[in-house]
C-alpha cells in the first residue's frame, strides 16, 4: 500500500516557466489536499477537492491551479513560476469518516 | 478565521526527561479536533495525537499526552522519557468538525531537541 505518492521529490524552476507537481493516492479517499511549507512555518492550504470534478480554494491559492479528474489524481499547476513560490509542497488525502489525513513525501521547489 | 499559535520556536530537553509543548488556537467553533504532527528530518509529516474537542478525556499515545483545555483553548503536548528519535519539528494544527472537507490549520512549529 503506497499510501499518498508525490513526484518530483526536487525540482529547480526558472523564473516564468510552468510545471505540475503530480500526487497520487491508493486509498480511495474522497478528500485531497495541497499545502505550502515556507522556510520557519507551518503548512498552508492551496487548494482541496472532495471529490472528482469538485476543487476548491485554499487559503493561499494565488498562482496555482488544479484539476482532479479521478479519485487517485490530485495534481498541481504551478503557471508563471516566481520566486515567492519557492516552497515545499505537501499533498495529503483523507476519507469522510477517518480523522487521519495521510500525507506524501512532499516537493521541494525552487524558482531561481 | 482560526489561527494556531505555537510560542515556543525551540525547546531542548536531556534524553529521559519530559518536555511540554504549548499550543494555543483560537476558534469560534465548538466541533473540532487537535493534532500534533511530528516532521523529523525527512520531511515527512507523521500524526503523533488527535484529540476530538467533544472528549473531556485527554487523548494519550504511549509515551505522548496531551493536555486539552477547552474553555482555555489551549493543547499541549507531554513527551515523557524523551528518546532521540524525538528530536523533530512539532506542529500543533487544527481541523473544523461537522464532517466536512476543511483543510488543516497549522502552527509555526516549535523545534525540539534532544541532549544525549
């Protein structure tokens, strides 16, 4: 059981390019996450979704964009990289009933 | 909105001893639940406790107890006979009830370090 798989685990981006950051989870959870981990910080929400075709914004959602066409698939759309969205970035999923969410490994980013 | 605040950045405690982390949180909520998350070196972010605020009872986990106070909104967390393995970022989150999708709120994160 894989859990809650990221990929990249690195990445170094310049400044202007785009990129997605896949999460895939084996759980059958309703619920996925995207969350922010800037240096000295706690995590902050993107985005979430509860389902197939539903996403919704977090807290910090400028210059981001997702898409969530299976149960399984949760990725991220970094467009127009910029620096302030250097970052380490944390996917996570969870069902209705369980208390638990289950996080991946999470992406370092780098916008240069 | 709620917010989490963790007042301490850092805490060294010697090996065997027991160390206390402080969190606050501020809600207008009345279902809700506690976590405390341990991020060690790796990265990873690993549950260490949940407590559920409908439970007077503080939640326990071997060597890992908290401390609920609800009227006071604060939940911190006991680490007894601290093991090296336990030096790690602590983060202290917080998550609406009811059911729903809410994401986590998280706290800065106090730094925990262990003496041999």
């Amino acid at each position: 059981n894989a859990g809650v798989t990221q990929t990249p685990k690195f990445r170094i981006l310049k400044i202007g390019q785009s990129m997605t950051l896949q999460c895939a989870q084996d759980m059958n959870h309703n619920y996925m996450y995207w969350y922010r981990q800037d240096p000295g910080m706690g995590l902050k929400l993107i985005y979430y979704s509860v389902g197939a075709g539903i996403t919704d914004k977090g807290e910090v959602p400028n210059g981001y964009n997702v898409s969530r066409s299976t149960t399984e698939d949760f990725p991220l759309r970094l467009e127009l990289a910029a620096p302030s969205q250097t970052s380490v970035y944390f996917c996570a999923s969870r069902d209705r009933v369980n208390t638990e969410a289950f996080f991946g490994q999470g992406t370092r980013l780098t916008v240069v | 909105a709620q917010t989490v605040t963790q007042s301490q950045p850092e805490m060294s405690v010697q090996e065997a001893e027991t160390v206390t982390l402080s969190c606050t949180y501020d809600t207008s909520e009345s279902d809700y639940y506690l976590f405390w998350y341990k991020q060690p070196p790796s990265r990873q972010m690993i549950l260490v406790i949940r407590q559920e605020a409908y439970k007077q009872q503080n939640a326990t986990e071997n060597r890992f107890s908290v401390n609920f106070q609800k009227a006071a909104k604060s939940f911190s967390l006991k680490i007894s006979d601290s093991q090296l393995g336990d030096a790690a970022m602590y983060f202290c989150a917080y998550r609406l009830g009811g059911g729903g999708a809410d994401g986590l709120t998280f706290g800065k994160g106090t730094h925990l370090i262990i003496q041999p």
